[in-house]
C-alpha cells in the first residue's frame, strides 16, 4: 500500500490513527483524521440591542456599511454544552425517584 491510498488530512490538529473496521470495510487504510473536520470559526456579532424606541429595540449593525433589511431575522449564537454540575445531577435523580415512588391513580 502506498501513500496515494491515504486521504490524510493536514491540519496541525487533525487526529490520525489506524480505523479498522473502517479499512477492512473500505479495502484500505482508513485515517481517523478523513472524518474529522478543523473546529468552526466563532461567529462574530452583526449588530447589538442599544436601546428600546416606542416599545421596540433599536438594533446598531456593528459594520456602519452594513444595511439589515427590514424583518432580518436575527439568532443566538448556540450555547456550548458544559453538563451537570454535581447539585444539578442530584436534582435529576430525586425528580426521578419521586415519579417512580409516585403511585398510580
């Protein structure tokens, strides 16, 4: 087998390492790193809330050259998952508990 059969990624933080089931299945070397994609850049705002005006928020795009058309739809960024904290899983289990101890009517 030479390195033509190889579809290594690479990035500097790409992961490599022999996938077996995955080489056997293909019929060559497969690569950890030909599944992996380099991490997303982290958005930047296109505008910020500076106020309220009649009732409705005044919206200042943060590039002055920028038009945000009428009725633009503007989304929170996602939320990065960071799990329980220990009080928080504890929580969970007696809500848990008490529907399972909880008798039927």
């Amino acid at each position: 087998m030479d390195d033509a059969d190889t579809n290594c990624k690479t990035h500097p933080d790409a992961p490599h390492g022999f996938m077996r089931d995955a080489s056997h299945s293909a019929g060559r070397y497969v690569c950890e790193c030909e599944s992996w994609e380099p991490p997303k850049e982290k958005q930047k705002p296109v505008a910020y809330i500076t106020g309220f005006h009649n009732g409705h928020c005044v919206i200042q795009p943060t590039d002055p050259a920028v038009v945000l058309p009428v009725g633009m739809a503007l989304y929170r960024a996602p939320r990065e998952w960071v799990g329980l904290t220990d009080e928080e899983m504890g929580e969970v289990v007696n809500r848990l508990q008490q529907q399972v101890e909880k008798p039927a009517e």
